[in-house]
C-alpha cells in the first residue's frame, strides 16, 4: 500500500472513493458540508433517506454525485448524537470504512474521517486509526497458495490511500500520522506473516534468517543468533531442555536498535518463538494443534517491533531477545518429573511439559541481565487461562513494577490495543513449590495465568518488568483464523510515549 497527503476542496478531488464521516442527526461536519453544498443537497438527502444506519460504523456507498470529482463518495456513520466522539467510536467507524472498501473496484481511496471530533484523538491519531484499520483489512495470508489458490481468493483492489488535509495547521499531524501508521502497518504485516506460516516452513532457523533480514534491510539494526553450543556456554539448560525433543536446533535472537543517547539504559523485548507447540510429553489433544504454531507470536511481535522502531529511526535504546524453539514429543525431550537447572542457577521440576514457554523464556529473560535494562516486557502465547479470564479482547498484564504497568495500560487504551491488569501476589508463589527443586514449572489449574507469571518473575528481580500474556490476542480461531499482529500497537504507542516523555524534559 502507498500512502501519501493530498491537501484542496473536497469537493475538488479526484478520486476513486472518497471517505467522509458524519453524524445521521444534526449539523454536517465542515467536509461533508461542503460535499452537500457542492452537490445540490445529495448529502443530506442521503442521510434522510435513512439509508446509512445511526450505527458507528455503519457506511452508505454515494456514486457520481453531480458537483463532486470523486467517483464515489463512501459515507461512514459516527452514530446519531453531534457531539465530540470517543476513540473507541472512531475505531469502529475507520474498521468499517476499511471493510466496505474490501469489495470494491477502486485501486485508490482518498480519506476525509480525521475530520471529526474525537475526544483525546487530534486529527493525526485518527488518520493513523485508518491507515490501521484498512492495512488490517486488506492483509491476506496468502504467501503459500499458488496462482490457483490465490485466483479463487482475490487480493482487494486498493493499492494507494491519501489523507485529504484541510489546512496547513494539520499538515504536520498528518505527515507524523502517515509515518507512524505506514511503520505499524508494516510491522504487523510482517507479524502475521510469521505466524501464519506453518511450522515445517517457519522453524527456529528460520526466524533467525528473518531477524538478520531485517537487520540488512535496515541499516543501524544489528543481529546476534545464539546456536546451541553458544546457548550451553552460557548454562541455558532450562531453554535447551524444551529443544531436546526437536530436529529443529533451538535459537536465541537478539536485535540491537541503538538511536538514542550511547549511555541511555535500553528498553527491552524478550519474545516467546515457540515455532510449533505439540506439548512435548504432555501431548496436547488433536483438535486445533495446527493453530500451536502461533506460539512464536511474541517472538514475531518482538521482530516486527524492531523493524517499525527502525523504520521510524526512533531516538531510543531498544534490544529484542527471541528464545526460538519447538516442543515436540521425543525420546530425548523433557518428562514430567525431570529437573533441570536453569542459566540462573536455579533449578526446575518439570511437572508439565507443555508449560515449556516459560521454560524458555526464564533463560532469555536471564540474558537480558547483561543489558543493564531500564525496563524489561515480555510477550508469551502463555497460558490458555489467559484466554479464559479475558476473552480474544484483551491481553493480560503483570509485572514487578506498577509505573511500567500503567504506562501499558495507557498505551492499550490510546492504541486500542487493550491490556488489564492482573494481581501478582506473593501468596501464589506458594502453589509453585517443589519438594525437589527450587521451583516447579506449574503452579496447579487454578490462577493459571498469575502463577506462569509468578514463575517469571523469578528471574527478574534484578529489573523492572513486565509481562504481557497474549494467549488470547495474537490470533483468532475459526473462520477468521490467522494472526492479528497484537501487541504491536500497544507497544510501539508505549515506545512512541517514551521519545515524547524525553523530548518534553528536553
């Protein structure tokens, strides 16, 4: 997709699908009354008609209206009231603009929606909402089909979107809106890129290959791949455990992006890569295994993270570490009861062998020791009670530190990318005692999500921490299967609140 700023009367420009939003009751927004003048009244009567439903969201599709350039002019509902309107209520109005742009003809689209009231969202947050939002609609997961294949599912139309400026003063915020947006969108692109792919074609080397591309494509990101041998040097033995089952010899990722003050702790990602997930020992049921190769989405998230930041140049210090493994059954791989010791020092009885992601992600968040972090998240497909407590809306959240938790929970809500928080109590780390080590893998079915958490936050007590369960977000099942390319917004919007925080004490 093309993005670029086009600036004129509405009712001047040429397009092929011009996007206006409106309210269905009251006084016309400023562009879409000067649509309805230039047309004779068409908008307004549009309206009237009772065609476009007072639903957010809601789209009326107007061709050819006399006094118009545009070919066609989609109108998108904002509800009844005239008042200023909420981010969640733009969101939904930039979704279904994008889905009613899927089935048309048009190869270009001209968007006009940032031209409403929107409380806590300037003109600039709400044409980046639509980049999103149509960049979301028109992905297609379709990089292992053949011609044949791709034939019988045709990729959308549209290949170019303008932002339509209404005044100098908004051209600024536009232009930030257009790099920002183009950035995530690339971003999550490349995310549900990964994870869509299988797990014969996406194993752990192969999410190494990705992360040095990234690397040469974007100059001042550096790449570091740890094979086996470098991982045993170092004592990983909690992370190798979950690799033993495996063909596939595990990796461990870390990207380096370093644009902000040379003596300036960095941020860092750490990434679960688990490439493909049978559960090891602990087989997992048959039904919907094939979606376990979705629990390397915090291990894509980290990539695509690295690759937006990098095509933003952000002044910031920010390392993304990726522990990439598969967890398959095998007559070296982990048993219930084993223990193994960890690059910590401590040891851990495997009482699960599917509770393999913290397995791995104890080592790297270890790792990340040597960084001397200003604050470490990380980003797991976790636990399936995450997906029980919250739903497919929401990811969980827990952490060491409460300043690094409100700052990503006000990141969820401006970005849409919702988080919420959940208790991190010492009185769960009782369930996680072992009479044999110093620490089980599980904690029991109960608290399931809090007590995977408490079993991290072993291994991050030297840093502030955060963790961000995604078992629920980073994809979706059923008809709509695929990968949705959460956290990215969130963080990306927690990044981009950082370089403001810096630039105000400035």
């Amino acid at each position: 997709m093309e993005y670029t700023i086009k600036s004129g009367k509405p009712e001047k420009q040429k397009s092929a699908c011009l996007l206006v939003g409106l309210f269905t009751k009251g006084r016309l927004p400023p562009i879409a009354a000067a649509l309805d003048e230039a047309s004779g009244g068409a908008i307004r009567a549009a309206v009237k008609s009772g065609d476009l439903a007072a639903k957010p969201g809601a789209t009326l599709l107007l061709r050819r209206l006399d006094g118009v350039a545009a070919e066609r002019v989609l109108l998108v509902s904002a509800g009844s009231r005239h008042e200023a309107i909420d981010r969640a209520t733009f969101r939904k109005m930039a979704q279904g603009a994008a889905a009613a742009l899927l089935p048309l003809a048009a190869t270009e689209a001209l968007t006009a929606l940032h031209d409403l009231p929107v409380t806590e969202g300037d003109a600039g947050w709400q044409a980046r909402s639509v980049i999103e939002a149509i960049a979301a609609a028109h992905y297609r997961s379709d990089q292992m089909k053949s011609d044949e294949g791709r034939r019988d599912a045709p990729a959308p139309k549209l290949q170019q979107l303008r932002l339509l400026a209404s005044g100098k003063k908004q051209l600024p915020l536009l232009e930030q809106a257009l790099q920002q947006g183009q950035a995530l969108a690339a971003g999550r692109a490349l995310i549900r890129q990964l994870a869509d792919l299988p797990g014969n074609i996406c194993t752990p080397d192969y999410l190494a290959q990705q992360a040095r591309q990234i690397s040469s494509d974007w100059s001042g990101l550096e790449c570091e791949v740890l094979d086996q041998a470098a991982m045993e040097q170092l004592g990983m033995g909690s992370l190798l455990s979950v690799a033993r089952g495996s063909r596939q010899p595990p990796r461990l990722i870390v990207l380096q992006w370093r644009g902000g003050a040379a003596d300036a702790a960095p941020v860092v990602l750490v990434g679960k890569g688990l490439t493909f997930d049978a559960g090891g020992i602990s087989l997992k049921p048959a039904a919907a295994m094939d979606e376990m190769k979705y629990d390397m989405c915090g291990g894509a998230t980290v990539l695509g993270v690295m690759r937006s930041v990098a095509e933003l140049q952000l002044p910031i210090n920010l390392i993304g570490v990726v522990p990439a493994s598969e967890n398959l059954p095998d007559g070296n791989a982990n048993k219930p009861g084993d223990i193994v010791t960890s690059m910590s020092g401590r040891t851990i009885e495997i009482l699960n062998t599917d509770a393999e992601g913290r397995l791995i992600l104890c080592d790297a968040l270890t790792y990340c020791e040597r960084f001397n972090p200003e604050v470490v998240i990380d980003m797991a497909t976790l636990t399936g009670a995450a997906l029980v407590a919250l739903g497919k809306q929401t990811t969980a959240l827990l952490g060491n530190d409460q300043p690094l938790i409100d700052a990503l929970i006000a990141a969820g809500e401006r970005s849409g990318d919702r988080a919420w928080q959940l208790p991190l109590w010492d009185e769960y780390q009782e369930q996680l005692k072992s009479p044999f080590a110093d620490i089980a893998n599980i904690g029991g079915r109960d608290a399931g999500t809090i007590t995977a958490a408490c079993f991290l936050s072993r291994f991050t007590r030297d840093f502030r921490w955060a963790h961000l369960d995604i078992a629920g977000t980073a994809w979706l099942s059923g008809d709509k299967k695929g990968a949705t390319g959460r956290p990215l917004a969130l963080l990306l919007e927690y990044l981009l609140n950082r370089v403001a925080d810096q630039e105000n004490k400035q």
